[in-house]
C-alpha cells in the first residue's frame, strides 16, 4: 500500500478559516497543479511547510542565510519588534514598498546566529497576522 494511500484510510477532516478569495485560489492552483482534490493540494502545501520546519530542526550549532518576508504595511511594526529582538543574528536587513496602494511590504533579512535563534525569530515573523508569505534560505556548510 503506498504511502498516500495509508494516509487517505487514516485521513482526519479538519475545518479551518481562510481568507476570502483564498479559496478560489486553492481551486484554480489544484487544478493547474494537476492535483485530483483540494485536500490533495492542501495536504502537500502542509508536507512542504513541516518538511521547512524539519530542515531547522535538524540541524545545530550557527547557520547563516536569508528570510524573506512579504507583508501587509500594518505588520510593519511587529516585524521591525521581533528584528530588533533579535539584532544578535540579523546581520542586515533591505526594506522595499512593492505596491504603495496595497500597502505591500518586502523584507529581506540576512541572518548568521545559532540555529535555535533563527528558527524561533523566523516562526516569529510568519506568525505575525499580516506577514503573506515567509521563507527561509538556509546557505549550505
């Protein structure tokens, strides 16, 4: 039995708040992905976030790299908290105005510090009600 199929049989409905619009997207993305349902996709999207996690986990001592963030102009503040927070890694920082209308954000943070450090401060960030999308670079040693 392959792995998607011992999952299926084990399978757990959860129901969760999204934002308005966002719905739609998760269809037309399944779709254009290729993906025979939404629970698919949402499923995968959930591996590949945990799957992020795990490759922070995994590892010890200092690691470098960089956070990107894009986020709405109200979180500006609360990122820029949790940045100064966290001067002892963040090493630089670039902040641009995508879209002035929209209020949209770009940050990118340049990080070098203990890995517990930069995992804590990164799930900080994406935590913020706000922040649209987080990721993380981790160069490779």
């Amino acid at each position: 039995m392959t792995r998607r199929k011992r999952e299926n049989r084990q399978a757990r409905v959860v129901s969760m708040s999204i934002p308005a619009g966002m719905d739609e997207a998760i269809s037309a993305a399944t779709a254009d992905m290729g993906y025979r349902s939404r629970s698919a996709f949402v499923r995968d999207a959930v591996r590949a976030l945990l799957r992020e996690k795990a490759g922070l986990d995994g590892r010890r001592g200092t690691v470098e790299g960089v956070i990107t963030l894009l986020y709405e102009h109200d979180a500006a503040a609360q990122v820029s908290t949790i940045r100064h927070r966290h001067m002892d890694i963040f090493r630089s920082f670039m902040h641009s105005d995508f879209e002035a209308a929209a209020c949209s954000c770009c940050e990118v943070l340049m990080f070098s510090g203990d890995v517990e450090d930069v995992s804590a401060a990164y799930f900080r960030l994406r935590a913020i009600n706000g922040v649209d999308e987080a990721h993380l670079y981790v160069a490779s040693r």
